[in-house]
C-alpha cells in the first residue's frame, strides 16, 4: 500500500481526535509507524487489533466497538482506494456515509416525494449491523475487488470483528445449526463497517429501483422508504422486499415498518417529516438537551474548553434549526442562560460562549 496514501490516511483518522492519548503517541512516531504499517501490509502479515467496547443506551441499547488507532488508520486507506469503485454502481437515493450526501439531503428529497405520493412504507432492518453475514458480504466485495492483495485485506478485518449482539434468525433452507455456524456482525464503530453496509445492500438498492420500478425511494443504511399511489401497492411491494432481505439474511422490523399517509407525519432521520414542514422528534430533544446539561456540568468544572461547548452547541443548532425549531431555541437559549453559561448570539447565528 503506497505510503502517500497511509499519510492521508492518518489525517483522516485523526480528525477530531488529535488530542486523544492513542493519536498522540502514534504522531510522535508517525514514520516509523507507518513504514511498519506499509511493511506488514505489503507481507501480508497484518492483523487487527483488540477492539474495546462500551455500551450506549441512546436511544435503545447498542454495543460500540472502538479499533486501536492504528487499526483505524487501515480501514481509511483501504477505503481510500475502493471507494472510488463501489461508489459509481450505488443508486443516487443511498444517502448514508457518501460525500455530497447525508440526513438532510435525504429528508429534503422525502418532502420532495412527500409532495407527489399519498402513501409512504417506512422500513427498518431487525438488528442491522449484528446481522450481516461474513460469507455473503465477502462476496459482495469480490464482485468489485479483483485484486488479491485488497481482498486478503477486506477478509483481515471481516474475520477480526469481535462478537456483536447475539442474532439467532432462521431462513428458508436452514437447519438447526445454520445461525450458529455462519459468522455475523461488524462493529458499528469502524469506518469500514459504515461503508460495508451499503455494499451489503447495494444491490437490494438496483432490485427496488430496477425490478419493482418504486419511483420514490430512499435508503440511509438500514432505515427506507418507498412512496406510492396506495396502500395496497406497497403491501405487494413489502413482501417481495422480505423475500428479498431473505436471500441477504436479513429480516424487517416487525414493530418499526408501518405504512403511512404522508400527509400525517413520518417519523425519518430524526425528524417528524410532512410534505412542507419538518419537525425535531421529542424523544431526540429531549436527549440532546440531556446532554447539553451534562455538558453544562462539566463545563461549570472545567472539564471541558468553552471552545469544546460551542462547538457542541452549534452541533446541534445546525441539526435543529433545518426544522421549525425557533421555540426551542429560544427555550434553550434561557435555560442555558438560568445555568450562568454567559452564551452569547453572534450576529452570523452561531453562539459564543463568553
């Protein structure tokens, strides 16, 4: 692997983490690191690291599983070189972990096609990222990835992933022993996975758009949606996409596929979504100024840099004001203000703190 691309490689996995412990002491000694990084590459000798791993409960819980640094500086390179190639065969409604995209593009299209459709099937994959199949996405990768060398690499970190959530689903042709033997599951906190997810799912992309012909429809990892004339047609449409999943060992959630009238409110990305107008969900507010007062705590301590509690803060008024949010704002605003956090409204929009 070219050295050139494993020192773009470090500034990408350093991006906002410079001050962390395991980055510093990799920049100290960033050459020598990273010929030995190409020097095990190039043998073939390479293997990942032990992952460490935590728990969040925001809002359901999910284990995150952390690679060491210099494990993460492999997975940007490797995506530095096959991006570019999975990347002209995705479908342009694939909005997740792809440049020029993301949740608020996603969402300005679904009012788009909230506009034109009466009706909306909103999709959600059972336990996503525990449930992807090793072998299945193994082959998904060698249908673009001819080189060897870049394949062995792919196998390295899929076979290194640590456990994830126990995932015990059958499908058509399984025996008893069939969820037991084949292996699943990618760490949610690896770049690679993110960028895995839509090579796992881009030809159930080409199968909605080309075979079922759904003129609205928009993926963003394992949430969709597709828009139609009644409620009817997308029934037909959600058993054939069950059938489909199947074959890619993947199931819907039963609680969290409905269809719904578009006028009366999606709830997609974070946002209660209608035709013309879009709204924060209480339960994301709600969590969000939970931890802003866990910021404001910490701040009070000085455990955290002012710089660190604007960059937060605007963080999220870039997030809220893409929605009606002019009430919460200013609801926030004083609450912060009733804290003693001397936050100030710069003229521009952001806010400062003082």
């Amino acid at each position: 692997m070219a050295f050139d691309n494993l020192l773009l490689a470090v500034k990408k996995a350093s991006k906002g983490k410079k001050y962390k412990k395991s980055v510093t002491e990799f920049w100290f000694q960033q050459e020598r690191e990273l010929l030995r990084l190409q020097k095990e590459l190039s043998e073939g000798s390479w293997k990942p690291g032990e992952y460490q791993t935590f728990m969040v409960y925001d809002p359901k819980e999910r284990m995150i599983s952390a690679a060491p640094f210099r494990d993460r500086v492999v997975h940007h390179a490797l995506c530095n070189v096959i991006e570019p190639i999975f990347e002209r065969t995705f479908i342009a409604s694939s909005y997740a972990n792809r440049k020029g995209k993301g949740t608020h593009r996603a969402i300005e299209e679904y009012q788009e096609y909230a506009r034109q459709f009466p009706f909306v099937l909103k999709c959600d994959v059972r336990k996503f990222f525990p449930s992807l199949d090793h072998e299945i996405l193994k082959q998904e990768i060698a249908r673009k990835i001819y080189c060897r060398f870049t394949q062995r690499l792919c196998h390295a970190i899929i076979d290194g992933s640590n456990p994830q959530t126990p995932v015990h689903d059958y499908f058509p042709g399984d025996d008893l022993f069939t969820p037991h033997v084949r292996r699943r599951g990618l760490p949610i906190g690896n770049l690679t996975s993110q960028f895995w997810a839509n090579v796992y799912l881009n030809r159930f992309d080409h199968f909605v758009k080309e075979q079922l012909k759904v003129p609205g429809y928009i993926r963003y990892v394992d949430d969709f949606v597709l828009f139609g004339e009644s409620a009817a047609q997308l029934r037909g449409w959600k058993q054939e996409i069950e059938r489909y999943l199947g074959d890619l060992r993947l199931s819907l959630h039963p609680n969290k596929t409905h269809i719904h009238r578009t006028v009366c409110g999606v709830p997609f990305l974070g946002f209660r979504t209608f035709p013309y107008r879009r709204v924060c969900l209480k339960a994301k507010v709600h969590r969000t100024r939970r931890h802003i007062r866990v910021n404001v705590r910490q701040f009070k301590r000085r455990k955290i840099s002012p710089e660190r509690m604007e960059s937060s803060l605007n963080s999220w008024l870039g997030h809220v004001r893409f929605g009606q949010s002019g009430r919460l704002e200013y609801n926030t605003y004083w609450e912060l203000k009733h804290q003693d956090v001397n936050v100030f409204k710069h003229p521009k929009g952001s806010w400062r703190i003082l």
